[in-house]
C-alpha cells in the first residue's frame, strides 16, 4: 500500500522511491556491488544523501527478496564497546519480530550477551536489555556477532553508517580486529558510509592501514539539477503547485545541490502554495531567509563560542562564499587577518569542528543555511 504524505519533499529519513530524487546510477553501482559481494564505501558531506541511498537499495527487490540487511549508525559511539553494543541491539531488534526461535539462535550464537536476554515482565516478550558497561568482553562478543551474521540463513548486507568514528575508539587495533573479521566473511557484504572524506580516505586508502583497497569507493555529488528540477516539477505538478525554471535554478545554484537544504525549501515553498498557484521569485526568497532564520539561535551560539582568530576566518570564508588561497597576503589585507599561519591553525580547527569543509584548497562553510546566514549577519547579505 502507498504511504500518503502530505508533503513530498521530506526532510527526515527515507519513505519510498515515490519521494526519493534519482541517484539513478549510484543505486546501480552499489546494488551491483552488494549482490556481487564488493564491500563499498560511500562518502559525501553530511545531508548530502548517503543514509538514503543506501535505505534506497535496501528497499529494492533484488535486495529484500535475497539478503537479510542492516543499517547502524555509529557517530555517537565512542568505543568497541559500544559498537558491540549498537550491533547486536539493531540486529536484536530487527530479528525479534521474526519470532522466538530467531531470537533464540541470536543467545546461543552470541552466547557472551546472553545476560542481555530478558523477557518483558508485563508483555512477555523477548527484549535486550544491558548495560554498555556490562559488556565484559567485546572482543569475544564481536567475534560472536560475525560469527552469527555468517551462519544465517540468507546472505547479509550490513551497512555501518559514520565509520570514520572507528578511528576515535580507544581500544587498540580496532581497525585491525574489525579488518580481520570483515576479511573473512563469506556470507556477509559491508557498506561503510562516512561524512569525514579525509579520514574515510585514510582508512580506506592509506597503505599501511589495515582497511587499505579493501572496498570499492563511491563518491556522492549533489544531484544534478536537471533530476531534481524534475523530481520538483512532479510533485508541483500533481498538487496543481506551479514554481518557474528560473526559481528552481536559483535556489539551487544558491544551495549548490545539496540535498537536505534542497529539500528544506521545497518543502517550504510546497507548503506556501495552494493548489492553482504559483510562486514568485520575491516569495521564494523570503521563504529562504526566513527559513535560515529560524536557525539563528543556534548560529549565534556557536558563533559565540568560537575564539576570535577562528571567528574571524570563518567570517572571511562566509563573505567569500567559496575561499581559495586562505593564507595568502591578498587574502589576509583583504579580510584584516593577523597572519599566514594564524590563518592556517584556525582553519585547521574549523575544519576539526567540521564548521568548515576544504575540497581541493577551497574552502567554504559546511552547513549551507550557516553560511547564507553568516553572508547576512556579517557579510553582505544573499538572494535568489
Ligand atoms: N535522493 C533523494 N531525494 C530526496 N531526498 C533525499 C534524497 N537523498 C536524501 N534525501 C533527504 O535529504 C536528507 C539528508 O540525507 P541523508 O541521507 O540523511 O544524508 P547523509 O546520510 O549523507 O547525511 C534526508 O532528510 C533525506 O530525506
Ligand atoms: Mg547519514
């Protein structure tokens, strides 16, 4: 059955193709990779569409008739621990609808969380239930966790989203410990997603690490304006909702693209219109503004909470829109700054905060609306 939304243009999660923007040959690409057993890595800045991509593929029959599939999302775990954590709660959760007997096999593979396993006392229903802290050995338990995933019944797929995180753990040789299971999976493909390019290339790319060549790699650009002006005109259209060539064109050139932020206006603009009506370039702009206005609080506080030197290139940067040659002496007069290298160890900070993004020595502010907003706040202002 069709889920019914009132508003195609989503801005959370993944509901169905009918609402889902081309990224035609990258489901290709990764559909093929899965059902070939290429484990694959799939980059791009964050809200840019990884999630959804690979919640796409997961939704394709090739996939749902043969595969069993999980999507974890790391970023908030901050050991091996609860990594093991995180994996074995999805993978509980995602067997227990599929009855006791799953839930069964689940404990006596993964015999190390065993204590985990306890029954609701009101429903009585299997639930997982432990402490982070209570996992003793995670290393057992990890191998445990492998060990079940490759004696399923169908092949796996198990995609962990935010993988750089890895790298921050703790625990030594993670990557080492984590590379040697992968390696030996038969019945198990892996899709590692990440929002950190530099770190996901080092470990993935770098010879001496342990993950070195061994995934292949697929790089998501925004999608081309040509497939999101259609997807636009679709759900325009089917709600009698009329928006001009020019505007679309604009605002996505303003936007460069990038998805959520994309998605954000036009559902916007979606909302604005009635049926039978069409929206003016002037409405559509203001639609804009005050959407990043709705954001300020949270600009002005993290603004507030910058030192002056990183303040003061992050503004540089916004004014610019796109910064190359930061540390040049043009640049520095330019904007006031104190000096090469000042310049270069802030940057080098708003680029650890991820406040900033650099693609081959340009740099630019890594939330679109933060940027239109500093271009306003502190710079010259933007418009459609
Ligand atoms: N192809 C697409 N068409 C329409 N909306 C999309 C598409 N890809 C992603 N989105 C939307 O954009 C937002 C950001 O995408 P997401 O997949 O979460 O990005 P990432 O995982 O790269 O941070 C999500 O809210 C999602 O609904
Ligand atoms: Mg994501």
């Amino acid at each position: 059955m069709a889920i019914q939304i009132k508003n195609p243009f989503i801005t959370s999660g993944y509901i169905s193709a009918e609402y889902f923007c081309d990224r035609e040959a990258e489901s290709k690409e990764l559909i093929g990779a899965l059902l070939n057993r290429r484990n694959t890595v799939v980059v791009s800045p964050r809200r840019m569409g990884k999630t959804g991509l690979i919640e796409h593929c997961f939704h394709q029959k090739e996939i749902t008739r043969e595969y069993y599939t999980f999507f974890v999302d790391i970023y908030a775990t901050g050991s091996l621990k609860e990594l093991v954590y995180i994996l074995s709660k999805h993978i509980f959760s995602t067997l227990k609808p599929r009855g006791k007997k799953f839930v069964e096999q689940f404990f006596t593979v993964i015999s190390s969380l065993r204590p985990a396993f306890k029954l609701d006392p009101v429903t009585g229903q299997p639930v997982f239930d432990i402490g982070i802290g209570e996992i003793r050995q995670p290393l057992q338990s990890l191998e445990e966790i492998f060990e079940y995933l490759e004696s399923a019944d169908k092949p796996c797929i198990v995609a962990i989203d935010e993988f750089q995180q890895i790298t921050r753990y703790p625990e030594k040789n993670v990557e080492a410990v984590l590379r040697t299971h992968i390696q030996q999976c038969k019945n198990t493909t892996f899709v590692f997603s990440g929002s950190q390019r530099h770190m996901m290339q080092h470990i993935f790319f770098s010879a001496s690490r342990p993950f070195y060549q061994s995934a292949s790699f697929l790089n998501l650009d925004p999608i081309r304006i040509e497939s999101y002006r259609k997807f636009v005109h679709k759900h325009f259209g089917k709600a009698k909702k009329k928006i001009a060539e020019e505007c679309i064109t604009r605002i996505y050139n303003l936007l460069e693209g990038h998805t959520w932020y994309m998605q954000s206006i036009f559902n916007r603009i979606y909302e604005q219109l009635d049926s039978g009506e069409e929206i003016s370039l002037t409405e559509a702009d203001r639609l804009l503004h005050s959407t990043v206005d709705s954001y300020r609080i949270v600009y002005q506080s993290m603004v507030a909470l910058l030192p002056e030197r990183q303040k003061e290139v992050l503004f540089a940067i916004a004014k610019e829109r796109k910064a190359t040659e930061i540390t040049s002496s043009e640049f520095i007069k330019k904007h006031g700054l104190s000096s090469s290298s000042s310049v270069q160890s802030a940057a080098k900070l708003l680029l650890e905060k991820e406040l900033i993004t650099k693609e081959e020595n340009t740099y630019q502010v890594y939330d679109r609306f933060f940027g239109l907003w500093l271009a306003q706040a502190y710079g010259t202002g933007y418009s459609l």
